[in-house]
C-alpha cells in the first residue's frame, strides 16, 4: 500500500485523484505487496574495536573486538525484521568467509538475501569501527568496492522485487547513477523513497537528484554538504530550505543526543532524545531510519513515527552491538508508551 501523508482527508483525496488524472494505474496505488520494505545498499562485516581505557595513538590499546553483520542496509534490514517488518536487501557480497558469514547470520535472522548478488571481483565490504572507552566513534574505516556490483544492470533484474515493496530504502553506498535509477522507479511505481546519506561525503551522491525522494534523514553536516551552504553559519532554515525547493518531501535531521528535526512544508518539529546510558554509537542512526519506517507502516503520522525511530535508536545506544538484539516490537512499543506518560 502507498501512504500518503497531508494535513487533511480532503488533501489526500485530492492527492489520489491528481495521481490518478496523470496516468498511474488504480490498481497499482492500492494493491497488496510482497515486502514492507526492500533495502538497497552496504551489507558488510562490521570490525568493532572498543578501548577498556581512553585511547592512546600510535600504539596497542586493550580491548574488546567484535566481528558482526552490519552496513548501513544491512543494519537497518536487521532492525526492520527484528521489529516484523518483512524485509528484503539488495546488495553485494564478495565469494569469501566474511561474506558466508554474513548470508547465515542475515538468514538466521529472517530477512530474505536470495537476491544479494555474489562478486567475481570484489571481496565482502568491512567496515572497521575504533571506539573509545565511553561508546563513542573515534575512527571509523570501510572498504565497500564490492557494492559497484549493485549497478543499474543488477537493479534491472530486480524490478519485479523494487516494484512489489510498500517502501523502497536505499543508502548511498550505491552508485550515484543506480540511486537515480531508484528514485525515478519510486516515483514511476507510486512508492515511497526513503534515503539514507551515509556521510559528507556520499552524499554529494545526491546533488541534483533531490527531487522524488520522500525522506532523508541526513545529520548536520550532511545537511549542508546537500544545501551547498557553508556549514559555520549553521543556518539549518536556509540549508532546509533549499532541499525542499529542489524537491524532498521530508527530512529527519539527526541531531545526536539533541534529538532529531522533523522538516517538511508544514515546518519544523523538534522532538528530543530518549534519555539512555550510551554504551556503542555506531548504528543508531541505522535504527533510527528502522523505528521511523515501522511507524509509518503501522499507518502512523510522521510526527509519531519520529519518536519510534528515537526509541529505536535510543535502545540501540544502551547495547554494545550495533544491532540491540533485545529490539523488538514490544520493547518498542513499551518504551514509546513510557515517554508518553
């Protein structure tokens, strides 16, 4: 089902027939799909390295390591699943351990990978993770070549799974001519586009391909690397501004322990963090995309579904994984409905 959110019922009725007067198929609008969501982009081993005390350069620090399934798509499958959300990833992987390792753990956690393509050229993507003593991202590296495989040839094939999704989530891993192929199949098809950009520098993936795509959920920076604006004068209106006249619905500005800013044509909305003790960063905005869809999908407001993505996020925070194991629709649920009292 497509959801479309407007201030009014009459808004939307009007919304449908405009959709309707221009050609797309009735039929196509309102039928059942195969998938919640389908998820393109990194799928890779996330490295994990966590300090017992503060950091020393240039040399040993003891630790923990970790060695998980993780990438910005493969995060956000794993929470959407964890949450009953039928989900499906789209994404490469190279024919290694790391990427055997990665297809049984995705498996064993519900979510279909029979459509992940397996590289002759590339090896599994790694992303390493240094972090300090108190949770917190010191350095962070990722070899992702293997996701050149996720090209517009491989997305072709992929049509009839893009087309059967209630909503299409990509991150910009991905070849910034494969995202605008997915941008204009969302528009084509009626589904909504939610766009993960990953950092500064992936993002510019995104200039001028703005228009069409339903949400992003971009943090400060990322915000004015999209709006061309010089990030000292931290004028977020006028940054926002401009990604709203070239065409994104809404954005989520992630705000870290501040929260995050709903910004749309009907304003801004701050909704602040989940209080929590932070033991691990590193996925919580991943979870936060994750809660904000599930919300959305329970045919909530975006306005709800915001909280849902910082409760999300906020129980990601209080795990040493990436992906908190104990994320659930009921600890969820439970943990919105307390912030409400």
């Amino acid at each position: 089902m497509y959801f479309i959110y407007t201030k009014s019922l009459s808004d939307a009725k009007m919304y449908i027939s405009t959709l309707l007067l221009r050609g797309y198929n009735e039929r196509k609008l309102f039928m059942s799909k195969l998938f919640d969501a389908v998820i393109i982009g990194g799928v890779n081993c996330d490295i994990a390295g966590k300090s017992f005390e503060s950091i020393v350069s240039a040399t040993s620090n003891p630790g923990t390591v970790k060695i998980t399934s993780g990438g910005v798509s493969g995060n956000i499958a794993q929470n959407l699943t964890q949450l009953g959300i039928k989900t499906a990833i789209l994404s490469s992987i190279g024919k290694d351990g790391f990427g055997e390792l990665l297809i049984k753990d995705l498996n064993d956690k519900g979510i279909d990978t029979s459509h992940i393509a397996i590289s002759k050229k590339y090896s599994t993507g790694i992303y390493l993770a240094i972090l300090s003593n108190d949770g917190e991202l010191v350095l962070g590296l990722s070899g992702m070549e293997v996701i050149r495989d996720v090209n517009i040839d491989y997305l072709k094939e992929k049509c009839n799974i893009l087309t059967n999704t209630k909503y299409i989530v990509c991150d910009t891993n991905i070849e910034k001519e494969a995202l605008l192929f997915l941008i204009k199949l969302a528009r084509q098809n009626c589904i909504p586009i939610c766009v993960e950009p990953v950092s500064v520098s992936k993002s510019k993936k995104l200039l001028g391909l703005l228009d069409g795509i339903d949400i992003i959920t971009p943090n400060k920076d990322e915000l004015f690397s999209l709006s061309g604006l010089d990030p000292d004068n931290n004028d977020i209106k006028s940054a926002s501004s401009i990604l709203l006249d070239e065409g994104v619905k809404n954005i989520i500005l992630t705000l870290g322990s501040e929260g995050l800013c709903l910004i749309n044509a009907q304003g801004t909305k701050k909704f602040p963090a989940f209080k929590t003790e932070i033991k691990n960063v590193t996925g919580a905005g991943d979870a936060l995309t994750a809660g904000l869809l599930f919300g959305l999908l329970r045919h909530e407001s975006i306005e709800t579904a915001c909280n849902y993505g910082l409760a999300a996020a906020a129980l990601t925070l209080s795990s040493e994984n990436t992906v908190n194991n104990f994320l659930s629709r009921e600890t969820l649920l439970e943990l919105v409905a307390k912030s409400a009292i």
